[in-house]
C-alpha cells in the first residue's frame, strides 16, 4: 500500500514477507542493494535478511520520512506512483 501511495521513482517493490521464498531479487550479489521503507523497521529486517543471503545491503537513512521533516520526502526529492 505504502509503494502505491509513493515510493522513489526506479525503485522496485519488494516485501520482506516473499524473500524467504526467493532465490533471487533480480540484481547480482556483486550490486549494492539500498532499501527504504516509511519508519524504517521493515527495511532493516529487509537489510538483514538479503545480507543473509549474500548481498551487499544499505538502509536508506531516515526512510521516506515526512514531508517537512526526515529523510527522503523531508529533504523535498522526488517520489512517483507509477
């Protein structure tokens, strides 16, 4: 629902409920992987568990945040909901 209402435009919309199921993300282990989410608890477990799997992982500081506040919408970039 989150990803719908906007997310940064390229980004892929991937739930940490269906990675134990995959075997791949799409991207190659040897590419950093930057995740985000609006508080910032689910893209930590995300961070860790795609490290568990081998790949090189950064958490998004601040996540989407606010407008007028922290983090992706609070520093005023871009997002789409396409």
């Amino acid at each position: 629902e989150e990803y719908r209402q906007g997310h940064i435009p390229g980004s892929v919309n991937l739930p940490l409920q269906t990675l134990s199921g995959r075997k791949s993300i799409g991207v190659g282990k040897d590419s950093p992987v930057y995740v985000y989410c609006y508080s910032g608890q689910t893209a930590s477990q995300t961070m860790a568990a795609l490290r568990l799997k081998g790949y090189t992982v950064y958490n998004l500081s601040g996540g989407m945040g606010a407008e007028g506040g922290s983090g992706w919408l609070g520093a005023g970039y871009e997002v789409t909901a396409r």
